[in-house]
C-alpha cells in the first residue's frame, strides 16, 4: 500500500469522525427513542411540525429521530425501515408522495412499532391515529370569506397544489362547495404547480394574468404559491385591486397577511399538532387508547386577526 | 525477420488465476471506503452490525443498483444517462396504469413496463448516434419527455395496490435472507460483471469509451454498442420500475426523482472515469453499497437529516478525492 | 555577446539523471539546431530554459544578466517563446484572439478589437500568412496554426524563440516558407534553438549543431561541414552506414486494385493504382495533397463517392472498417494518439482491439488469452513496455509498434502505414522500417505515405505523387529521384 492512500484513507476516516459530535447522541441511547419520518423538510409546514415535536420530544425527555425523504417515498421506506431497527418505541410518520404508501406502516405494525401518520393517511393500511387539519371545512371557510369580501362577484383563479395529493384535493372540495353558495364568482383559471412553491406560483400567476387580465381574486393552494402569485400581481401593475388569498398559515403567510400582501389565509395548527403527534406517540408506548382520528380545525386569519398568530404559531 | 504465423485462440497455454483478487480489480480503493464506513457506524451504533440490518442495506439499494449497472455501461463508453430516473417513473406508471385503465393482465404490464424502459434507452441511443446530440442533451430531453409522459398516464395521480404474489416479491424473504428483487439484482449484477470483464462485446465497450475513434478503425461496430448500451440502460430502469412498484405497493409519477444522479456517483464513487473507459460493475456495487450505507447508518445514528446532507456530500467527495490519488500514486 | 548561456545545467528525476552539466551558448541572430534521440534530454532543457521547471544545479544568463526564471509567464516576460510541436491555441477564438489571448488590449473597459486585429495582421502578413485575423483558429492548418504561434511570441517581444520539431506536421513547401521566415527573422536578431530528428532540414538552416546523448553533450558542430552519418554516430553512439533495409522484389501478382476512386468529401478524385504481393507503394505529396484522405478511405475509414476496390479479385464493400479489416486491409493511421491506440489502456486491450474476434471464442474473451496474446506479440516485435502498462507510458516509437503489432496479428493482405515514423527517434525509425521490410518479405502489398521524402524513396518500390487530390504520377523506384518526386508534387 503506497503512502499515498494512508494518507488518504486516513484523510477519510478523519472527515467521518469530524462529524462526530453530531453522532453524539447516539452514545446516549438510555432514553426511549421515537422516529418522525418527515415528507420534505424544504416545506414550512412540515418544518414547524417538526420543530415543535423536537421542543415536546425534549420536553418529555425522549429521543425524537427525524429523517427527511425529500418528498420521495422509495427513501422515506429505507428510513423507516431504519427507524425499525435502530428499535425506536413509535413512530410519527408523515407520507411522502402523492397519496400516503401503506408499506412503511404495515413494516412497522409487524414490528409491533406504533404508528402515527400526520396530514395524510394510507388509506389501505391506516395508522393507530391520524392527525391533520379538517381541509375540506377549512377550505370552505375560506371561501365563505372570499364570497362576503368580494360581494360575491368576481373572477377567481387557481393555483393549485401537486393534483393528486389529499391535501390538494380536500383544499378543492371545501372551496368548491363554497363557490357553489355564490354564483356572481365564476373560476376561469385553474393550473397546477408541483413543488407547491412561490416561484411555481410566480409564473403560473403571470401567465394567467397574460391570458386573464381580468382576474380579481387569486387562490394560491398554498401560501408559498399565494405569495408568489402576489408577487406577479405587483408587477403586471393592474388597473384594478386583486384578492390574493393562501392557505397553510406558514410563518411568511402570515407576515405577508399582516402586511396586507394576502388578504387571508388558513392558519392550520402546525405547532399544535407536532405536539400533539409527540404527545399520541407517547400514550401509545405507555399503552394507553387514543382516538383513531384526531382531526383540526384551521383558523381563518385576516389582517385583524393575524398578530396572536405570528406572537405564538398555533 | 519473420512476423509470421498469427496466434490463435487455441495456441494459447491456459495460465487461469482465479481468486478474490481478480473479482475485485479495480474495486480495491472504494472497498476500503466501504470497509472503513461500515467500521465507523459499527462503533457508533450498536444495532448497524447485525444481520437484518445487513439484508435492509441490500433491499434498500436495490433499485439504486440496478439503474447503477446500467449506468456502468453507459459511463464505461464515454456517455451519460440523465433519464434514468424519469424512464423509470413511466415504467411505473404503465405498470400501474395499464392494467387499472385498460384491464391489461398484470404479467403482461410487467412485461410493457419493462420494454417501455428499453424503447426510452433506444430513442436515446438513436438521438445521440444518429442525430448527433451529445449525450447530456439527448438525454435531459428524454428525462423531461418521460418524466411528462408519466404524468400524462393518470394525470398526475398514483395507481396503489398491487397483487399479492408480486408484493410479496420484494418482501418475502426466501430462508429469511434473499427476497426475489435481491435476487434479481444479484443475479443482474453476476451477468453485468461477466459480460463486461470476459465477453468480447463487454471489452469493446471499453475500448468505445477510451476512444470512439480508435475502436472505430479497430472495426467495432460503435453505433451499434452505443444503441445497445443506451437501451440497456433503460430496459435496467423498466426492470428497476417494477423492483420499486413490488416494494411501495403502489406507483407514483413523481418516483425516481433525482435518482439518475445518485446513479452517476456510485458509478464514480466505484472508480469509473466520466471521461469513458473506466469502470467496473463490481466498482459500481461497492459505490452503490457506500451511498446505501451512508443513509442507512446515518438514519441509525440518528444524525439530524440537515447534517446528513452535509457528511453524505462530503463522503462523496473524499470517496473520488481518495481513489484518483490512488490510481496516481 | 551570447543572449542565453548555460553553465553546467544538471537535472535529475529520481535516481536518473537526463542532463549531465549541460553548457551551451546562443549567440545574437544565431539558430542552434539541438538534436538528439527521444530520451537524450532535449525537452527537458527546453523546459528549463523556458521556466516549466528548475534546474538542480548550474547556472543561466540572458544578455548578460543572470536568469533563473520562476515560470513560463516570467520566461516570456525576459523575451523567450517556446513553440510546442503540439499546438496549444484555442481553436474556437478567433486567430487575434489567440495572439493576444491572456493579454487582451482594452479600451474604455471593452476589448479593442480593431486595434488587436491590425496588430495581429500585421504580424501574420509580415510571416508571409495572408488570412483574416477575426476568423477562428479551427480549420486552419498545420501549418498557419504554427505561423499564429510565431506571431503571438513575436508580439510578446520574443528574442530567442524555442521551435519544438516545426515541420513535424509541415510538407515541404510549407517548410520552405517556414525557413524563409526563420532566415528574415535572424537577420532581424531573433536567436533560435530548433529541436528537429530531420538532420537534411538541419543542414539548410542551423548555424551550429550540437547534439545530447543520454543527457550529456557530446558534440557541437558547424552544420555546411557535418555528413549526416557523423551526426547520426553522434546521436546514437555508432556508426549507422544503413537506414533502410534490403527489400526484396515483388512477386507480379497484384493483391489490391483500386480504380477510379473518388472521395466524398472531395479530398481527392479519380484514383487508380495496383500493388503486388511483397510490394511496398510510397505515397507522396505535400500536406493537403488529400494523401491521409485516400488511405483511410481505402481503409474503409471514410466514405467514397465513386470507385471500386478490388481485393484478391473480389469487390471490397466501401466505407466500413470493419469489412475492410474483416478482409484483410488495415490501417495504422497518421494520428497515433488520437486514432491508434487508446492512452489509458494496457498494451495488452489495446493488442487485443481489433482482434477479439480471432482471440474469443463463441464471444468469450478471457483475460488470461488477452495477456498470453500480448506477451508473444510484445516479444515479437520488441516492444519495451509490459503487456500491462499503459499505453500512455510508452514513447511514440513503442506506441507505434503497438499499433503495427496489432495487425501484424491479423496477418492481413494489404497493410497500409500513414507517416509510420513521425515524431520518432532514429533508433526506433530504424526497427520500423525493419519491420515494413518484413511485412513485404512475408507477401503483404504494404502502402506507406510519409512526408519525408528520404523515407518514401528508401522503402518503396513504386512511388506515387499526388498533388492536389490528383495523381500526378506512378514512378518506379529507379524513376523516382528526389527531384522529380518534389516536382510532381508541387506542380
């Protein structure tokens, strides 16, 4: 072996243990452990929960391991295939992917791990609880909100999430029933995004508004697409005001919404339910019952409203 | 001086060593890699040593090392193969599609998906040969094509639910060690590593990649391989479709993203030169092991998935700083 | 006053020494021819007197100041070009771009173009090369490429100008050109050190000649009173009285005949020629005389518009390389490295491509048949190298062989070589020619083209010229004198 790869070798072996203090934790391994396995980090929504399950995992004085798919379900079942045999005592699992794969739950429930899914459920394979926003009311509160702000007339456009996915679907059902309740606003554009992001939501506002100058109301099927829709708004310099409401209550949302950028968007207990997720996880290793459906409401937050929301995320 | 007679095949005296040694060649720098990894998480976690964590290892790479032997060839004659990823989604998807949509019998779907794979690699094969794209272009707009093309199936929404008999091959571990997909790719990985290192074909391909002009005037017939090895290449991702549908239970058109370049480093990690001319499957196993253990260990250490992000790019980076010193050295 | 000396220039790598104390002096106006065998130590002073690398010992002085320099940039700065043998311009810039490249003139924080390209015209026309400065390098030839490096070290304000084996590439007229403009630009005061192998070019234009072997100087010469054999003893350290073997005469059979042969690309038209067995039929002609073109076209390497081919009296199907090679005509082209061998391959793959289908069997290659293949073959043709070294590690002469012993293997019909022996040492020239020699004697028809006139004349029996994509003329040897070969040519 000539000196060179020593060296190298040895070059490689430093680099591992450099990052060994963030291998700590694993020396420590006295404390019960629980897995979150989230979707995609990159989204705000699934970062709050994350953080506030990290802060009630602390709390509590368990261990919370989280791993991020990227929004990719093949790696999201290697991790909770990992989870499983660093012998973690529940899982929190939020599925990655169009709708939720049932493969990670049913591993885990032959390895007798509980699990909890948040914001989507597999509908062939349903976790021991369920916890996620109530979309479909959501959604039509917020189009109630739409219909009385605009007087019931308008021009309303779309920007919907990735098509397939629960969330997206629910958020449609709601707003729809709504719009169903005010026939002076008619939707004459609709287009979907797939990252649901503000600058998917940028560009598909502006080609819509190239095709439909007269649109006066902008539904982003998230806040990042709200946002960005906005942006476009701004600078297509309009001889008319536009409505731009979100949904999600993302940090930003909410800011923007006090800034009066978006008119409204649906506060969901993100905090809340990262929590409630660690909290659930928790009775069930200690054996106790809990309801199979845990379903939350989301707040409508305006600019009146909208202060509390940003002091204290729900 | 007489240059007379020509040697044949016959008159050549059988001097055969067969060993580990020669399995291996051209994989020792990343092995060591691999070993010193494993050495790692071994001290660090006591439950990565063990042997159902050893047989998760192998089921998570599975997917990833069948687009990787491809891939091999692909590197090996001086390409690249961006569409991997997106063939492999509408593979899935006509799996999934087909037989929900059109009540297509599920073995012949597995079948279509696993052709549409190749048809991909073909059309690919063709825009780079004939229409004389270079391959990074010919094939970013195969994996934009295929990628729209799988979304298209069911606009965008997934197909769950497969037959029993199927899932079952990805999740029913035969004598508790070897599922079918495992086997699958073991097996892939043997035919891989025997066609490159001792047929004929397999040693033009090298020849292709160290110089397409050289192999051309030495009478290779190199559009011809590079067709076939494109279409290799996407017939492994249909194959890898179906390995990844029998695991999720369900198809998606969103699967395979990004895959293609996790793909390309386990080829490199594996000591293939992106130039062409360089590699070996048995490189790409043990590169394709490295990245499947870095996840795997990393989770199991419970490493925080930001600084997993971090230590996995730096890995990948010491891993080819480490092998190219070698082979200098 | 000498511009450059050298006092006592050791270097040593490793445990080799290649330069032993090294002292030479180049006066004002002065071209010092600096020959010696691959290896004797050449490039290496070449690299320490323009800065690539330091010497360990000894000293250097420039117009009487002591020089030691840091690197290439400070070399130039002093006012020292050094002219590869491979070109080293960007093909895709333009040919003033190139000139100035690294330095490019501003104004008003954009590029002066028009005042870049007047200069670089003004240099360009001034060497004799009337074409656009803003049309790109790419598609120039050999030739101008070389006159675009010459400009761009004369802007650098080059006084001493290191030409790495100039003509290499270059046919004879543009070879001519080449030394009318070294002859203007030393009555100008430019000094010269001409590294060549072409000890007849070295005669027309050197002052002094001074020669390395095995890193020592061992001798200095005034070139109008040297015979090119006491050159050749001083470089290879023996009395050479034979370049070229004895060739034996043809037999009257013809082997290939080819008839009215047209290049697609038209490189060369109408074409018609026969050789024999035992044959070997010289190719000559200046650069672009469409020479290359023709040989890989017969080699099946480039496609042909019309003509046929005849091989042993059957039809030879056209523009496939693997038909061709299948029947017996292969080809060890003019570009070694591009077009030969594979660099980073062992000799062993690179002996075994093109042969897979005679060393496999029902498509099964073993490694072990490759090696047991390539050490009879390196034996046999004395490579120096292992069957497993690379390619890349062995000097243009051995690459050669490789790429000869390649189809030595294949014992083919008609064995067709493309300027065999440029850019190789003497020693290495020699086992070639020994080689194409036996080739014949073993009733192959062997075509050679080569742009050296000595070697066409010394190895074949039958000559033919073309000018132009032309032929201008089949001459047998006893015809074919130096003269009227070079008139044909030209004409």
């Amino acid at each position: 072996m000539s000196r060179t790869r020593f060296l190298v070798a040895g070059l490689a072996a430093t680099s591992l243990l450099g990052a060994a203090p963030a291998f700590a934790p694993a020396f420590a391994q006295t404390k019960p452990a629980i897995g979150l396995a989230v979707a995609n980090l990159q989204a705000d929504f699934f970062n709050q929960i994350k953080q506030a399950a990290t802060a009630e995992a602390k709390a509590k004085g368990v261990d919370l391991i989280v791993v991020d798919a990227h929004g990719d379900s093949a790696t999201q079942v290697n991790q909770i295939q990992d989870l499983i045999t660093r012998g973690v005592k529940a899982i929190i699992y939020i599925p990655a992917g169009a709708t939720a794969a049932g493969v990670p739950v049913r591993a885990a429930q032959a390895a007798h791990i509980p699990v909890v899914a948040v914001d989507r459920n597999a509908p062939d394979a349903p976790a021991t609880s369920f916890i996620a926003s109530d979309s479909v009311a959501a959604a039509h509160t917020l189009g109630d909100y739409v219909c009385k702000q605009t007087g019931g007339k308008g021009k309303v456009a779309i920007i919907q999430g990735q098509i397939g996915t629960t969330p997206e679907m629910d958020r449609d059902k709601g707003f729809t029933e709504a719009l169903a309740a005010c026939p002076g606003l008619s939707v004459i554009a609709k287009q979907a995004s797939q990252e649901w992001s503000q600058s998917e939501g940028f560009s598909i506002a502006q080609d819509m508004l190239q095709r439909h100058p007269d649109i006066t109301v902008f539904f982003g099927r998230a806040d990042g697409l709200a946002l960005g829709a906005a942006q476009a708004v701004k600078v297509a310099n309009l001889d008319h005001p536009v409505m731009v409401v979100g949904f999600d209550g993302d940090v930003a949302g909410l800011k923007a919404v006090q800034k009066g950028t978006l008119a409204a968007t649906m506060a969901q207990k993100s905090q809340f339910m990262g929590r409630l997720a660690v909290d659930t996880a928790l009775d069930l290793v200690a054996g106790k019952s809990v309801p199979a459906q845990q379903l939350q409401s989301a707040d409508l937050a305006t600019k009146a409203n909208v202060a509390p929301f940003i002091a204290h995320h729900p | 001086m007489s240059l007379q007679p020509a040697l044949s095949a016959k008159a050549i005296p059988a001097a055969r060593r067969r060993s580990l040694a020669s399995l291996l060649s051209g994989a020792q720098g990343p092995l060591i890699g691999l070993v010193l990894l494993c050495v790692v998480f071994a001290l660090t976690t006591n439950v990565f040593l063990t042997l159902r964590n050893a047989l998760n290892v192998v089921d998570q790479v599975t997917t990833l090392g069948i687009l990787a032997l491809g891939m091999t060839g692909v590197i090996i004659i001086g390409g690249i193969d961006l569409s991997v990823g997106s063939i492999l989604a509408l593979s899935i998807m006509v799996l999934g599609w087909l037989p929900q949509q059109y009540g297509v019998p599920f073995p012949l779907a597995l079948l279509l998906c696993i052709l549409t794979g190749g048809l991909c690699g073909i059309v690919n094969g063709l825009l780079v040969t004939r229409a004389r794209l270079p391959a990074f272009i010919a094939t970013l707009t195969m994996m934009s094509v295929a990628r729209g093309l799988a979304n298209i199936t069911t606009d965008g929404q997934q197909v769950v639910g497969y037959p029993d008999w199927f899932t079952a091959l990805a999740t029913e571990r035969h004598l508790g060690i070897l599922s079918a997909t495992v086997g699958l790719f073991v097996a892939l990985s043997l035919g891989a590593w025997v066609f490159l290192r001792y047929r004929a074909t397999g040693r033009s391909l090298y020849a292709i990649g160290g110089s397409a002009e050289v192999a051309r005037l030495a009478g290779i017939p190199v559009r011809k391989l590079t067709v076939a090895v494109y279409a290799a290449s996407g017939l492994l991702a249909g194959v890898a479709a179906a390995v990844m549908a029998a695991r999720l239970d369900s198809s998606q058109p969103s699967a395979g993203l990004g895959y293609e370049l996790d793909a390309i480093a386990a080829v490199v990690i594996g000591g293939a030169s992106l130039s062409g001319g360089i590699g070996s499957i048995a490189g790409t196993v043990v590169g394709v092991f490295i990245i499947g253990v870095l996840h795997n260990g990393l989770n199991l250490v419970g490493i925080s998935p930001f600084i997993q992000q971090v230590v996995i790019g730096v890995v990948i980076a010491v891993a080819v700083t480490f092998d190219t010193l070698r082979r200098k050295a | 006053m000498a511009r450059l000396s050298l006092r006592g220039i050791t270097k040593s790598y490793g445990a080799v020494t290649v330069l032993h104390g090294i002292d030479l002096d180049v006066r004002d106006g002065e071209l010092v021819a600096l020959l010696g065998e691959n290896g004797a130590g050449k490039s290496t002073l070449s690299s320490i007197v323009s800065g690539l690398t330091p010497p360990d010992s000894g000293t250097m002085s420039w117009e009487g100041a002591p020089y030691a320099p840091a690197s290439p940039g400070d070399a130039i700065r002093h006012g020292l070009g050094l002219i590869h043998q491979e070109m080293r311009l960007l093909p895709d810039l333009s040919i003033a771009e190139n000139v100035f490249v690294g330095r490019l003139p501003m104004r008003n924080g954009a590029i002066d173009r028009a005042f870049m390209n007047r200069r670089a015209g003004e240099h360009l026309r001034a060497l004799g090369l009337d074409v656009s400065p803003s049309r790109p390098v790419r598609g120039l030839s050999v030739a101008a490429q070389q006159q675009v490096e010459i400009a761009k070290a004369l802007t650098l304000g080059a006084r001493l100008l290191i030409l790495d084996e100039p003509t290499a590439a270059l046919g004879l007229a543009e070879t001519q050109q080449l030394f009318a403009q070294i002859r203007r630009l030393k009555a100008e005061g430019v000094s010269f050190i001409y590294v060549s192998h072409r000890l007849e070019e070295i005669a027309q234009i050197a002052d002094r000649v001074v020669v390395l072997r095995d890193g020592h100087l061992v001798a200095t010469h005034d070139t109008a009173q040297v015979p090119v054999s006491t050159l050749l003893r001083d470089m290879v350290g023996r009395a050479i009285d034979r370049i070229f073997p004895e060739m034996r005469p043809p037999s009257d059979r013809a082997v290939i005949r080819i008839e009215g042969l047209t290049s697609a690309a038209g490189a060369f038209r109408d074409i018609g020629f026969s050789v024999r067995a035992g044959e070997v039929f010289g190719i000559a002609g200046i650069v672009g005389a469409g020479r290359t073109e023709l040989v890989r076209a017969i080699a099946g390497a480039d496609p042909v518009a019309s003509g046929t081919i005849t091989l042993d009296g059957d039809a030879l199907r056209l523009g496939r390389p693997d038909e061709a090679i299948r029947r017996g005509i292969v080809l060890v082209p003019e570009d070694r490295k591009g077009q030969g061998v594979v660099l980073d391959h062992s000799i062993a793959d690179n002996l075994a491509l093109g042969n897979a289908d005679r060393l496999s069997r029902r498509g099964w290659l073993l490694p072990e048949t490759v090696t047991a293949f390539a050490s009879g073959l390196v034996q046999r043709l004395g490579v120096k190298g292992r069957p497993e070294q690379s390619a890349r590690s062995l000097s243009g002469g051995n690459q050669q062989k490789v790429v000869i012993a390649r189809w030595v293997a294949r014992n083919p019909r008609v064995f067709i070589l493309d300027e065999p022996t440029r850019g190789i040492d003497m020693g290495a020239r020699a086992a070639i020619y020994d080689v194409i020699a036996a080739l014949a004697a073993d009733g192959m028809a062997v075509i050679v083209v080569s742009s050296d006139l000595e070697e066409v004349l010394g190895l074949a029996h039958t000559v033919m010229v073309l000018a132009r994509g032309r032929q201008m003329g089949v001459l047998p040897r006893d015809a074919a004198s130096n003269v009227r070969v070079m008139e044909l040519a030209t004409a």
